[in-house]
C-alpha cells in the first residue's frame, strides 16, 4: 500500500496530537495523560490549521496518518531592500518507526516546496541525531549566521 502526502487539516487534529504523543513521551516521562494531552493538544492544533498560524503535512498510508512535518512562518518586519520578509520554522517532524524508509523525504519535500514557492528567507529547525542526515540530503546545514539562547536548566 502506498503512502500519499497531503496538507493537513483541522479534522486531521486528533491524529497528529496521539502522533505528538507518540514522539515526544518517549522522550521523557510524560506530564499528563495520554487522553488528557491529546484532547488539549487536539483543541489547540485544530483552530491553528483552521486559521492557516500553522501549516502541516501528513503522510498517509490507507487512511492512516503515519508521520507529519510542521512549519510556522515567522514574519519579519517589513525590508527597504530585497529581501523576502518571512521565515519557515520546521518542527515536529516525525514519522511512526515501521513506516520509515524514504516517508520523512516526501513529508519534507512538500514542506520544502511550499516554502520554496513563497518569500521565504530562511528556514531553520532543531534537528535530532538521527534526523540530521535526512536534513544534510534536502539542503539544510549547520550554520554559524543564527545564535541562539537557552533559558532550560542544564541539568
């Protein structure tokens, strides 16, 4: 069966919060309950796909959503000069592990294309270890023109 990417929607959103639950309670012991979580996830993610805040990719195999990709455009104060006035934030990229093999490559391409279709400066995101080759490939690198600063505890 064959996996399709499509753009999400606000029907979309209780899917892709038990995928965010998925991918981030593994990380670490989670705070609230699946169900908790994925109904306040769930009333968050559905007004921002609504409203268009945020946009997103889903991969589908049957009618099944397997992995998706996040971006938010971060608008810039507006140029005297020739430069595009927006930047893509990627995140929450993930794709479930018995389906991986070439469907984060397809969810990124899209997001990659939307982008590339609009005034976008810059796309940044925070990849994992393990995502930095898939990122390496699509043409994203290390660079040292952003600086960062974290406000976590680094304990």
């Amino acid at each position: 069966m064959n996996t399709t990417v499509r753009p999400a929607t606000p029907a979309d959103a209780t899917r892709l919060a038990e995928l965010r639950y998925e991918f981030r309670a593994r990380r670490a012991p989670a705070t609230e309950s699946r169900e908790q979580f994925v109904r306040r996830c769930s009333e968050w993610m559905a007004p921002r796909l609504a409203a268009g805040i945020w946009r997103c990719w889903v991969a589908v195999r049957g009618q099944t959503i397997v992995g998706h990709v996040w971006i938010k455009l971060i608008e810039k104060i507006p140029n005297p000069v020739a430069e595009a006035e927006w930047h893509g934030y990627v995140t929450n990229m993930y794709v479930q592990e018995k389906e991986r093999g070439g469907v984060g490559s397809a969810l990124l391409d899209a997001a990659v294309e939307w982008c590339s279709e609009r005034e976008i400066d810059y796309v940044v995101l925070w990849p994992t270890d393990r995502s930095r080759t898939l990122y390496d490939r699509k043409g994203f690198s290390t660079t040292d023109e952003i600086m960062a600063r974290s406000f976590r505890d680094p304990s």
